[in-house]
C-alpha cells in the first residue's frame, strides 16, 4: 500500500522541469536520513548464498525488469546530471570492492542496467538484487518517508512557472531587449523564463496583468498612470525607453489644421484625445474644429492616401521610413515640442505577487540587454531578424541603429518633478481622479 501510495504521489509530483530538483532534493533527503550521498549510498543487505541463484552464471550480465514500486525512482535516476551508482554490500566485507556488486542508472538508459557480471565474483543473482531492491524498500517506508514526500512536494512546488509578459503589440524591433535577453541566456542567468505574448496595445497588457492573465507587460508611463487611477493593481518593475515615441504629423502646418481629418490608432483613445486638445488649444481650436477618425490599424498607410490630413501617435522611429518615396510635404513634430508633458514610452509593470526578487533579476538581465545592443548593434541584429525571420526588413534594418541608442534600463518613474508634470496634464484632462504623486518601488 505505502509502494503504490509512493509511485502515485511521486508521479503526481514529478513531471517536466519538476524532476531535475526532486533528484537534487533526494539527494539532500537521503544526505540527511542516512549521513551519505545518494550517489554512493550503501545499502547493507544480508549475506548471499551462491546455492539461492535464481539465474545461470551466463545470463548475470542481464537487464532485469525493475520491481513496480521502484519505477520511480528509476524515473528520479533518470534525470541526474551523472550516473548514479548505489553500491550492494553484503555482510562479507570482501564482496563490497566487487565491480560487480553494484547499481548503474544512467541518464541515457531507458532500463535500470544491472552491471552483475564479473571474473571474480559470477555468483551475484537476481536474488541478490531483489534482496537489495528490498533494502531501498525497507528505506522509503520508514518513518522519515512522509518526510521525503514532503520534500518531493516542495521541490516541484520550487519550480517557477515562465513570466507570462504581454508586449504592447506584435513583436517588432521596439522589443530587441527581449529578444536579446532571451536569445543570449541573460534571463535564464537570472533563474528566468519569460513568453513574450503579442498583445493589441498598452491597455490590453494592463488588463491582463491586474486580472493575473499575465505576469508582466509593456505599456506606456501615461497608460499605467491612468490605469492604476482605475483600481487596477500594477506594480512598477523598469523603463526600457525613457521618452516619449509617438510624433503629430500632418500635410499642412499646424495653424491650418482647422476643418482637417485627424486620425488615430492608440488603444489610449483617452490620452490620444488629450494631446490633440493640447496640440489644438496651441492653435486656439477646439475639437469642434477638426473631424476626429479613429483608424485602428495602417495610420501611415491613411495619412498618404489622403483619407486624413494629420495623425496623432505615429512612432518617430518608423515615420522617416514610411513616408519615404511618397509625394507630398509632411510635417513631423514631436510630442515634447507641442507642450505635451515627457513620459517614458515604454515601461514594465507587473502583478502584485511578483516578488521584488524576481523584479530586481529583470532589470539585471535586461540591462545586460540593452548594454549588448549597445555595444554590438549589428550582431544584436542579426540575432533579432534570425530569431523572427519575418521581421528581417529593409525598414526594420534602417531604423535599427536608431531605435538600439534609445533602450536603457531606469527606474519607474525617471524622474519624481516629471512624473507630477504627467499627472497633473492626465488630471487637466479628466483621465485621473487623484491628484497624489503615485508612490513606486523597484
């Protein structure tokens, strides 16, 4: 009963990633029962009578079938980084320096392989063995197996989970710390695994991590702000890029933007609404003035067949590239030339029950990150577009360079003086209730 009890919590227990820190727990559990290494552990058993041969001396060298309650344990064996050898030793000490008296799991092995055989010693039998199985038997139902058990639980329980991070759209050059730090082993120094998940926008992230559908996610300062206003549970964990991406841009200057169509794809519709107050009360218009069009995806591609005059939000990475070779005068301008307050344009944040640990080993992977980039540019390239052979463009290749000198790792917020700016522009323009600075923790 206690061996089909064994073999059906240990499967419960020992599954994937689970099994390399359920032997390293054994290894510990035994360490402590019996004062000895499991990998050179002695089983005393009684002394062996030649005349009890279940086998003939030509079939010593056998694989043998592993008793039921014993599975597991080859399982556990299985998953050691080396072989693991449990030496039988009778009561006749001369027997014990037999290379045959022993027990060989290796890793590459899909049977225990029992190395009985030998010159010196063509006496050791299947009975010997079961004898021994016995005595590993006799070890697991004492009474520390409730303890080892426990220890079983506890090691798989050990076992993180990868971090669910929800990007704040589909993978792209905006990314390459991610990618980089994937890609060069610089999480998995850290004792991380991260999925990235494409999302629609900086909301949808948001949302996902409050309701514990994900882990982390990229978004903007000025969307967290809002969003936590809400009663949305977002801790901050970094800034990957400090100031704001997004340009206004139109075919005519910003004074003759009266009676124009003004576009927009933000999932921020709110924020969006606010800096095109901002850009319009600069000028003494209002939102009476312009006709407003939402357009959730090709902003650019709208903008240059002439279905609106100007767009809010376009990322001055990828403007120069996309409106190249097409006709027509544009004006680029950026956000913080319009009065729009400084916000970072592409932060971290994460549920509640991400420990400040794990945090503080996102900010030490991804700085490795950015430093990387920064220093290798053209091989942090080819990494990107060989690990998304799709994004491999000629657009993407020429906003490279300019997009790898923006990413750092810095605190949320960057500034405390900035931060307030933000706030009190969101609370300006009926986006936040409170008017506190919102106090942040790395």
């Amino acid at each position: 009963m206690v061996a089909k009890s064994f073999h059906l919590l240990a499967s419960l227990f020992l599954n994937g990633a689970a099994c390399g820190a359920v032997c390293k727990f054994l290894n510990q559990f035994f360490s402590w029962s019996t004062g000895q290494s499991l990998d050179t552990m002695r089983l005393w058993g009684p002394s062996y009578d030649p005349s009890q041969s279940a086998l003939p001396a030509s079939t010593h060298n056998t694989t043998l079938p592993v008793p039921p309650y014993l599975s597991i344990l080859k399982h556990v064996f299985s998953q050691a980084s080396k072989p693991v050898r449990i030496r039988l030793k009778s009561q006749n000490r001369s027997q014990d320096s037999t290379p045959g008296n022993s027990l060989t799991f290796k890793k590459e092995e899909k049977d225990f392989i029992y190395p009985l055989a030998h010159p010196a010693d063509p006496g050791v039998t299947n009975h010997h063995i079961q004898n021994t199985m016995g005595m590993v038997y006799k070890l697991l139902t004492r009474k520390n197996f409730q303890i080892l058990l426990v220890s079983i639980f506890l090691s798989s329980c050990d076992q993180q989970p990868p971090l669910r991070l929800t990007l704040d759209w589909v993978l792209n050059p905006h990314h390459a710390p991610l990618v980089i730090a994937l890609t060069q082993g610089f999480f998995k120094e850290e004792g991380l695994q991260v999925d990235l998940i494409p999302a629609q926008g900086s909301l949808e992230g948001c949302i996902q991590v409050a309701a514990s559908a994900a882990d982390l996610a990229l978004t903007t300062e000025s969307q967290w702000i809002i969003q936590k206003d809400k009663g949305l549970d977002l801790e901050p964990v970094l800034t990957l890029i400090s100031q704001p991406l997004e340009v206004f841009v139109s075919r005519v200057p910003l004074h003759q933007l009266k009676g124009k169509r003004i576009g927009h794809a933000s999932s921020g519709v709110g924020f969006s609404a606010a800096v095109l107050r901002k850009i319009l009360k600069n000028q003494g218009l209002t939102e009476n003035d312009i006709i407003d069009v939402h357009t959730k995806h090709g902003l650019v591609a709208a903008l240059v067949n002439h279905q609106v005059d100007a767009i809010v939000n376009a990322y001055r990475t990828y403007i120069a590239v996309d409106l190249k070779g097409h006709n027509g005068k544009f004006h680029i301008y950026p956000y913080e030339d319009l009065g729009i307050p400084v916000f970072a344009a592409q932060v971290m944040v994460a549920n509640p029950r991400i420990s400040s640990k794990t945090k503080q080993a996102l900010q030490r992977a991804l700085k490795k990150a950015c430093q990387f980039i920064h220093q290798n540019p053209d091989e942090a390239w080819m990494i990107f577009k060989t690990h998304r052979p799709e994004l491999d463009t000629a657009a993407n290749q020429a906003l490279w360079p300019l997009i790898g000198k923006m990413f750092n790792v810095d605190p949320l917020p960057v500034s405390e003086e900035r931060h307030q700016t933000l706030k009190v522009f969101l609370r300006e323009n009926g986006l936040i209730k409170k008017g506190e600075l919102v106090q942040f923790t790395t």
